[in-house]
C-alpha cells in the first residue's frame, strides 16, 4: 500500500504513515492466506463428506436422516453451508484483489469484510460446536422458515403466494415428524408468520439480530461489528474515519478476515471432527498489533492490567 507524503511531512505524520505502512502490509498478507485457506478447505468438502468420520457430527445427522429423522433438516444445513461458505471464499477472494491495490481503497474494503463475518458468522452457527442434532436440526427448520419470510415480503406477489404455500407445507410436513412450530403474536393475536421451532428440547426462533449473532460466533469481533456497519450505512464520522486512519481500517480488515474464516474452520471441521490446517501466521497478527499508536497500546495493557 503507498501513502503519498511530501518531503516536508511532521515527525508525527511520518510515525503516521509508517504505522500504516505496517498494518497495510501485514492485513495483505492476512487476508491473502484466510484466501488460500477458504478456497482449499472449500474445494476439499466433497471429499470430507463423501467418507467422513463415523463418530462425526456430519455422519451421525446423515445417518439420522437416511433413517427418516429431519431429513429436510439435514439437507438444508449441507445447503446452508455450501452456500455460505462460497460466499466467504468469494468475497475473500475479491477482498484479495482490492488490498492487492497500490491505492488503500479502505471504504470497499471494510464492506466487503463486514460480509465477511456475517456469512463466517452465520454458518458457524447452525455448526457450532457441542450443539446436539436436535438443535442442528431446529436451527435449519428455522432458517427455512426465516427464508420464506424474507421471500414473501421481497418478491412479486404471485412469488409470495407460492412462498406462504411453501411455509405452510412445511408446517404440515413437520407435524408429523415431532416437531412443534409456533405462529407468531402480535397485539395478542396469533400470526400466520412463524416465531419459533421446537425439536425435542431444542427451541430456536427464526428472528435473530446479525449484530448478536456476530458477538456469540466471532466474538473477538463483537466491539467491531458496529463499527463496520456504520461505514457499510454511510455514516459520515465513520466513513471519513476511513480516510483520516487508514492504519485503523487496515487492522479492523486484518482482524475481520483472521477472527472470521478461524470461527468459520473451526465450525466447519468440527461438523466434520477433522483438525483444520494452521489458517494465519501469528507474526502478522503481531505486526498488526505492532502498528497501533503507543498510546492506545499502552491503554490496552492498562486495561488488560485491571481486569486481570
């Protein structure tokens, strides 16, 4: 990354642009091994689930699903994750080629990494770890019926009525299958629209807040969240903060990437009780942190101090 600077520059602008020098440097080098890892953890999926582990979270649901238990359940969490994980490889993939950019184009840049952490997020959490099969299968029933909501409110009305015939087959379907469906209230009147699903003990509601769903997956990046989405909402203090701390938005870019493809592999060979590959190398993170100003790392340390 280059910052342009004149010949006259204070001592203060120039310790400025080497702290963004170093923080540019070491995000490249994250973001482009997150990259690798993504695309070669991806590729490898049809081979992990085509012979997985039989004691294997993967292999217990198929096996429950070959029987007659949550067979829709289980095809839609190899969808759900198929789907998100391609996403992430592929902004990854164009987060690559932007931070490759002799010109630090921050404000894509933070974006692109807030999608990141959302599709990382999101499939982390129909894996995540030590959740039983119930609860695997009550969160994609409710990311099904989270889906046709979407789809009924977004789509041309004869599209909307073949999505609320759908949800409403599903809930026929369900019936049978020991799973209890609960219609929304509003104002003390019973909905059409769908609350939550029960499977065995397991209750998961189809509404969920991204924000929260970022501080329960990757909550490394749960102070960063907002910060992120304010740039992505246009609002002018955080998006002309882009422009006057270039090392900050270099860092957040950095950390966004490594904290969300390790929550994401994590999940991912969890599902599959495989040991993920080593995604980043800890001399980058160093140089991240490296490139902070002095006295934000000594506030940190001071904060780390009184809490320990």
């Amino acid at each position: 990354m280059v910052c342009m600077v004149e010949d006259d520059r204070t001592d203060s602008e120039a310790d400025d642009d080497a702290r963004f020098q170093l923080a540019g440097e070491a995000a490249r080098r994250i973001v482009r091994r997150c990259s690798a890892h993504a695309r070669i953890t991806n590729k490898a999926l049809p081979r992990y689930t085509g012979e997985p582990a039989a004691s294997s979270p993967f292999a217990i649901d198929r096996a429950s699903a070959l029987a007659g238990k949550h067979p829709a359940a289980f095809a839609q969490t190899a969808k759900q994750v198929e789907v998100l994980s391609n996403a992430m490889t592929s902004h990854l993939s164009g987060l690559h080629v932007l931070i490759q950019h002799e010109t630090f184009h921050g404000l894509p840049a933070v974006v692109i990494a807030r999608s990141i952490a959302e599709a990382a997020a999101s499939c982390a959490w129909i894996l995540h770890p030590g959740v039983s099969s119930d609860q695997r299968a009550a969160r994609a029933y409710a990311v099904m019926f989270h889906s046709l909501k979407n789809s009924a409110s977004q789509v041309l009305p004869e599209d909307a009525e073949y999505a609320i015939k759908m949800r409403e087959a599903l809930v026929d379907e369900l019936a049978g299958s020991g799973v209890t469906v609960t219609r929304r209230e509003k104002r003390g009147k019973r909905t059409d629209d769908i609350a939550q699903v029960t499977v065995g003990d397991a209750h998961v509601k189809t509404e969920y807040v991204i924000s929260q769903r970022i501080a329960n997956e990757i909550p490394k990046l749960r102070g960063t969240y907002g910060g992120m989405s304010s740039v992505a909402h246009g609002e002018a203090l955080n998006v002309s903060n882009v422009w006057t701390r270039p090392d900050l938005y270099a860092r957040i870019i950095g950390r966004v990437a490594h904290e969300s493809v390790t929550a994401w592999s994590q999940a991912l060979h969890g599902w599959l009780a495989l040991e993920p590959s080593p995604i980043g190398n800890e001399d980058d993170l160093q140089r991240l942190r490296q490139s902070m100003h002095p006295d934000t790392i000594a506030a940190i340390k001071a904060r780390s101090e009184q809490t320990a």
